[in-house]
C-alpha cells in the first residue's frame, strides 16, 4: 500500500505512540475503517428494509447497490 508522506508519518507518529509497528497499526486501521463501513450499509439497509416494509432483502441487491456486483 502506498501512503502520501502526510499520512505516512502521521501513522508512523501514532504506532511510535501506541508502541507499534506502523503496518500493525495501518492494519488496526483499516480494520477499523472497515467496520464504519459495514455499520454504515447496516443502517442504510436497515432504513431501506423500514422504508419498504420488507422483512429482509436479497443479498444480491445489497451487493448490487453497495459491492458493484
């Protein structure tokens, strides 16, 4: 993963502060980011399933909407 020298040592300041390395931390990150994500299609599904009065819907119209499948 390439970084722009900003955030390279931004990430390389905050793994020195948590003492650890900066690919440990780029990980924690990003598994972080990550899970905003997913929250984030969570709650628009869910909107959608209350906006419809449907009880679940298809997988592949969620892929479809937020995966580009």
């Amino acid at each position: 993963m390439t970084l722009s020298k900003s955030t390279d040592k931004f990430l390389s300041a905050i793994a020195k502060r948590d003492n650890v390395p900066a690919a440990t931390k780029a990980a924690e990150l990003l598994d972080l980011a990550l899970e905003i994500e997913e929250d984030r299609i969570f709650g628009d599904v869910a909107a959608l399933r209350l906006k419809t009065n449907k009880k679940w819907i298809p997988l592949e119209v969620i892929e479809r909407k937020y995966l580009k499948k």
